[in-house]
C-alpha cells in the first residue's frame, strides 16, 4: 500500500469515527462529501458550497478536526509531485525512446491522480464560500490555459517518436507548476 493509500485509509477511517458522533444534520453533508476525497480520483471535481459549509459550520474544534483529514493526503500528493521536478524517468531515457514513453505516460497518470487529490481537498480547506468560488474559477481559467498550452505542444510535435514524451514533460510542467501556485496563494489554508 502507498503512503498515499495508507494516509487516505487512515483519514477514511478517522472520517468514519468522527461522523458517529456528530449530529445528523451535518453527518449526512458530509457523508456526501467524503465519496470526493476517501476514494482514488483521477479528475479533480468541483465542490458544492454545502460540502464547504458541513466543515464551515462545524464547533470550531471540530472544525479544526476535520480540516486536518484534507491536509494529509493534499499534502502528499503535492509533495510527490514535487519531489519529482526534473527527475521524470531519468534511467529510462537512456534505455531509448519507448521505454522513456511508457514512464512518461505512468509519470503523467500519477500527476493526474496527484492533482485531483490535492485540488479537492484544496476546496475543503478554503475558509468561506467566496474563497471557494475563486478557487473553482481559477481552476476553470487555468482549465483553457492548459488545454491551449497542450494543443500547441501538439501542434509543434505533431508526429515522430519523441511526440508523446514531449508532450508528457511539457504536461507534467504544468500541472506541477499550478500546483505550486495554489499551494503559495492558499498557503494559509494548508497551514491552519
């Protein structure tokens, strides 16, 4: 099992124990929003504001508990992905192109899985609901910015062996570079 698995089991389980004994009401919000984080994700999902609110709304030290179950995972897919910079696949690029390809491939899989676990548990830790709607609406701008950022990556390697391992890194810089950016602006949230 990963850390990453493990770190999530831990926070599923602490998640299971906490949620019998809150009330009902905010139980079942909550319960709704676990699915979200307590499973692997490849894609990462808007929040609803009642989500936010379940944690908002909580007595301040139960608050600060259930705060603590986002920050876990979010860290270690961050810090995964952060590690790496630069590192991708360094062995398998001196075995030629195919097998430097299929790392690159598995690299960007584990960035997709990263991403998605460190952005929803982002919107978790957001402080009101006008954090939140900022953070869905830089999400939804960087979105456009990605997907053109990629098409012309495709455009400029259309073809030839080296297209798709191009591709990866020029991915890969990406999301690890947005990540770092949510990770400086929402410092404070990771933080408290």
């Amino acid at each position: 099992m990963s850390a990453v698995q493990d770190a999530l089991s831990k926070s599923c389980k602490a998640n299971r124990r906490y949620n019998s004994r809150m009330n009902f009401k905010v139980a079942v919000l909550l319960v709704a929003a676990l699915p979200v984080f307590c499973h692997a994700q490849t894609t990462a999902q808007d929040i609803s504001s009642a989500q936010l609110q379940a944690v908002i709304g909580l007595p301040l030290d139960q608050a600060v508990r259930q705060r603590a179950t986002y920050k876990g995972p979010l860290k270690a897919a961050y810090q995964r992905q952060i590690s790496v910079l630069g590192k991708d696949c360094e062995a398998e690029a001196d075995q030629g192109e195919q097998p430097y390809n299929v790392c690159m491939g598995q690299a960007s899989k584990q960035a997709d899985e990263d991403y998605a676990m460190f952005y929803n548990n982002l919107q978790m830790l957001c402080h009101d609901q006008d954090q939140l709607s900022t953070l869905q609406a830089t999400e939804k701008a960087w979105k456009k910015y990605e997907d053109s950022a990629l098409k012309a990556t495709q455009a400029a390697w259309s073809d030839g062996s080296g297209a798709s391992g191009f591709y990866s890194q020029v991915y890969l810089l990406l999301v690890r570079d947005h990540m770092r950016d949510l990770h400086e602006i929402f410092g404070l949230n990771i933080a408290q």
